[in-house]
C-alpha cells in the first residue's frame, strides 16, 4: 500500500509471505541410522514445494513393513535452525532424516575472514 508520497510500505507479515514465495536454491540431505553415507542434492523451489519434497521421502518410506511413524504430511515438516525445514521417519530399529538448507549467496574467502 502506498502513502500520500507514493512510498510503498508492506507489513513483516507480508514480506515474510513474499520471500516464502521466491524460489532458492536448497541442500537436500538423506541420511539415516542405517546408511552408509549422506545423499545430498541441489534443487530449486519455494519453501513450500521444498517441505514437499520432503514430506514425500517420508511417504515412501511409509510403504516399508517396519514403519513406525513420519513426517508424511506437509504440515508435519518441521522449520530447523529458522532458515531450513528436517522431516524424519522412524522404524522398528532405525530411522531416516531428511533436510533442507537454502544455499547463501557465495563469498570470497576475503569476506569470510572479515566476518569473524
């Protein structure tokens, strides 16, 4: 909305709804109790369609006999460290994590060293 001077001003609420909306570049990692390693990929998306993703690992890993229970649901998907999103599914003896972290815009190692 903008004011008498043509200034445009938006409430936190709906910045924080924009932002939510722009796509980014995400770490995605796999990992469990019973893996070797950490599957990790780079994918573009919304928060939202990231949470997607996530959620739907844990929906395939409810088809397994031994599943407990999981994040299968979008709203299940949990925020982590306030920039990125952990799903998780848990079985009779092991368990999957699944996370999120938005790649930060690279910087040089000379601005690494200036920020500490």
């Amino acid at each position: 909305m903008s004011n008498k001077y043509g200034i445009v001003a938006f409430t936190r609420d709906e910045v924080e709804k924009y932002e939510k909306a722009q796509k980014k570049l995400w770490i995605i990692g796999k990992s469990g109790s019973e893996w070797d390693d950490v599957v990790t990929y780079i994918v573009e998306g919304t928060d939202y369609q990231v949470r997607s993703l996530l959620a739907s690992f844990c929906k395939d890993d409810s088809t397994e006999d031994d599943f407990d229970y999981g994040d299968t649901k979008i709203s299940d998907v949990h925020l982590k460290d306030d920039h990125g999103y952990y799903a998780g599914s848990t079985f009779y003896d092991h368990h999957n994590d699944y996370t999120a972290t938005p790649l930060m815009e690279p910087i040089t190692v000379k601005e690494a060293k200036e920020m500490w």
